[in-house]
C-alpha cells in the first residue's frame, strides 16, 4: 500500500489544531480568572464549544490541510494559519452579536487569539521541521519518473537532488531511444510501461517540448488506473517574470501574457509608496551619521566624497548612481581581481564591509531610477558580460526597477566573473516570480543582519 503513513497527516493535523485550540481556550481562561479552579464556568463552556464549532466548520468549507511538498514551507503555513485565525475572529464576532447578553471578558477573547495563533504556529514549525528531516534522510518518500530528456529535465532532477527535505526519489528518464540520449535514459515507453505497471511510482513529469502527443495522451489516460500522479513541464523560461492570465474560448485555454511586469496598478503604487516612505526615514533620521560618512570618507583619502556612475535600469534605461566614494579617484576604472584589492580605500573597505557607501542610493529610489528592493543596477561591463552569457535571462530582471538590495546581493554576494554573474542572475530571476511585500521586507531584514555583521563586499 503506496503512503500508508499519509492518510495520517490529515486527522493528525486536525486533532493538534483542536488540541491548541482548547488549551488557548483554558490558558486565557485561567490568565482572565486567576486562582480560579480547573474547572470552567458553566457561561464558559458555551463559548469554548462555539470556538470548536466555528473552526471545525470552517475546515469542513475551506479544506486547508491539502498541501503539496514543493509548498510545504513554514512561511506557507503560518501566512495561511494567520488567514484561517483571522477567518475565525471574523465570525465569532458575529456570534459575539448574537450573544450580547453573555457577560464574557474581552480580554479572554484577546488572550486566546493571540495564544492560539501562537501555540499553532509553532507546532507548524515543528511539524515541517521534523517533517522535512524525516524525508531527507529517505523516509516517507514519492517516487518519480521523467518522461522526455532535455534541459528542462535535467533540471527537474537538479532540483530534487538540491532539495531532498521534499523527499523525492529519482527512477530515470524515458523516452524514445536515439544515438544521443541512450546513455541518459533508463529505457523507452515500453520499459515506462512496466515500470508503471507495477506500481512503484508516484509523479510522472512529463516535459512537453520533447515528448509526442499521442504519448502524452497515453500517460495521461492510464493514470487513474495505474494510481500514478501526471506533471506538465512547459518552457515558460521567456515569460518569466510577466504577469500571465487563463482565458478560456470555449473548453480551449489560452495564456495571455502582459507587456509589464507591474501592470496592477494597486501593486505598483504601494511599492512607490513604501520605497519613497522607507527612503525618507532612513535619509531623515539617519542624517547625522551619514554626516558623519561624508566627512571621514572626504578626509581619509583625496577626492569627492560621491563616486557617481552610468548604470542600466528598467526597460534598458540609463541612469546615474550615486555611493560614497570607496576607492582612490581614477581606480574604478579597472577590475579586481582578488580579495585583497588595493584600488580600495581602507575607509572604503569598512564603507562596504558594512554597505555604508550604498546610502546615496535612497536619493535614487526617491528620483524613481530605483526601488528599494530589485535586482541590482548593473554597470557597462556587467551588462556586456550577461548578454553575451545569458541574454535571454538578462532581459527579464529589466522588467523591473533596480534595487538597493536584491535577493541576489544577499544570497551571493559581489560577482567578478561571468559564471559569477551568471549564478547571481538566477537569483534575481527568482525574485520576479516571488515579488510581494513580505518577501521585499524579508530581504531588507536579512540586508541589514548582513550590515551589523559586515558581510558587505
């Protein structure tokens, strides 16, 4: 019997949320009624029953327990518990209306909410904690196929083998035997077949650009019957970053695909809004030490105390930039080529150890030629080098406005060479399918942890 440990996960995480919930129930009971007995007032047992009826019918109309392991991540988790606590206060204070003449504490109502988000969102980190370790060391494990050979395969399987907390375990390629893949592959359709048949597998990717249709229909209708689950790899790597929308003409579906990224207006304001507001906080209150800078940066070395520079921006737009001078004047025109680079200031090297020198930018971002999070500006050189290595990925991060800081800055650092270059852009590319608020507020976290540890380059 394929997963028989499965079915569990469901009745389990039901009977903990229920659990949470009636502790948080009787610890706000006993913080609002100190001293008082193990056992709750009668009124009380009213509410505390109405608190179990709301949830178990919002699970029984919401369904949340269905989660695939390429989203079980605790972020997932906790943004969609906070959804279901908040769902839950929604309705109980309809129920609260119809109960006016209870004399119930406010504060207990208060106190379990915020015991009961609590309390469950650390058995959530728990659970995909133990849960994830478990299936990396080859528990609990789905077994897949891919069906086609080529380069989005091979990076299917790339991401498996860099990601075994998903538990995820390789049986081969398939497709249809030639002089160039027989190597690669571990048989034709008919071997897929068997291998189906005997009901090991569990995913079966199938990457449409190499493999027939009439196959494809093949797979696709055996699957009831040979309980095995059908994946579709599209290569959508140039449309990366656009916004895309379903259309159906009839029972035929369409994919239209935007000019902007940022066509919703809503999105694209509120992320101007917040780059001017956070910009003019840090340049207001900020301004003494940055005082400071300028006037260590001016009579530690000769020179301006600005370094200002041409610099790629969205759509291809050319723009200046604006730091704190780090290197000796002139310089800059080279390229480093070791850790210990002598062009640099030893001023310069704690202005960018620490990313001091970067502050000029906020005047950036209030101009408009920035953001406050995006992939990094990119210099002439830079942009040379990526469109002789990887233009067709280069274009994407033009979608959007630089930034001050990116995902790539964080998770990579500096890059000197094109295959640098190359690794930090897939980075950045990752950012255009993650854009949000939450995900620019994570890495301007992580920026400024990386500041107070002096990890800047």
């Amino acid at each position: 019997m394929k997963h028989r440990y499965s079915v569990l996960f469901l009745p389990i995480h039901l009977l903990i949320d229920f659990i949470c919930l009636n502790a948080s129930f009787w610890l706000s009971y006993q913080f609002i009624l100190k001293g008082a007995s193990i056992n709750v007032h009668p009124e009380y047992i009213l509410l505390q029953g109405l608190y179990n009826l709301i949830w178990l019918l919002m699970i029984l109309f919401i369904k949340p327990y269905r989660y695939s392991r390429v989203r079980f991540h605790v972020f997932n988790l906790i943004e969609q518990y906070a959804t279901l606590v908040t769902i839950h206060a929604a309705l109980f204070a309809i129920c609260w209306i119809l109960l006016k003449d209870q004399n119930y504490s406010r504060l207990q109502l208060l106190y379990f909410y915020l015991i009961f988000f609590v309390g469950g969102s650390l058995w959530r980190v728990f659970g995909v904690v133990t849960l994830k370790i478990y299936r990396a060391t080859g528990h609990n494990t789905r077994n897949y196929v891919i069906v086609g050979h080529g380069k989005l395969s091979i990076a299917i399987k790339q991401f498996y083998e860099n990601h075994p907390e998903m538990g995820y375990q390789f049986y081969g390629f398939f497709d249809s035997l030639t002089q160039d893949n027989r190597l690669y592959l571990r048989g034709d359709y008919e071997r897929l077949d068997t291998l189906l048949s005997s009901g090991k597998i569990d995913c079966v990717y199938c990457c449409v650009p190499y493999i027939k249709s009439d196959e494809l229909d093949k797979l696709v209708n055996k699957s009831s019957t040979k309980d095995y689950q059908v994946k579709l790899v599209i290569d959508f790597v140039s449309f990366l970053g656009r916004k895309s929308v379903i259309e159906y003409h009839d029972m035929m579906p369409i994919i239209s695909l935007s000019n902007q990224m940022w066509e919703d207006v809503k999105i694209k304001w509120l992320k101007r809004v917040f780059d001017v507001s956070f910009s003019l906080s840090v340049l207001l209150f900020g301004s003494p030490i940055f005082l400071m800078v300028a006037i260590i940066t001016k009579f530690t070395s000769k020179g301006p105390i600005f370094f200002s520079q041409a610099r790629t921006g969205k759509l291809g737009r050319r723009f200046m930039i604006y730091k704190f001078r780090s290197m000796h004047v002139g310089a800059w025109q080279g390229h480093a080529n070791d850790d210990f680079d002598a062009r640099i200031t030893p001023w310069g090297k704690f202005m960018r150890k620490t990313r001091l020198d970067e502050i000029p930018q906020f005047y950036n971002v209030l101009k408009g030629d920035m953001s406050i999070v995006g992939p990094r500006p990119l210099a002439d050189y830079d942009v040379k080098t990526l469109m002789e290595v990887a233009s067709e990925e280069f274009k994407q991060i033009l979608l959007v406005k630089p930034g001050i800081t990116s995902i790539g800055q964080v998770k990579f650092g500096y890059a000197r060479t094109a295959d640098e270059m190359k690794k930090r852009l897939r980075y950045d590319l990752i950012y255009l399918k993650k854009i949000s608020f939450f995900f620019d507020l994570w890495l301007i976290i992580h920026t400024v942890v990386d500041m107070a540890k002096g990890k800047g380059k």
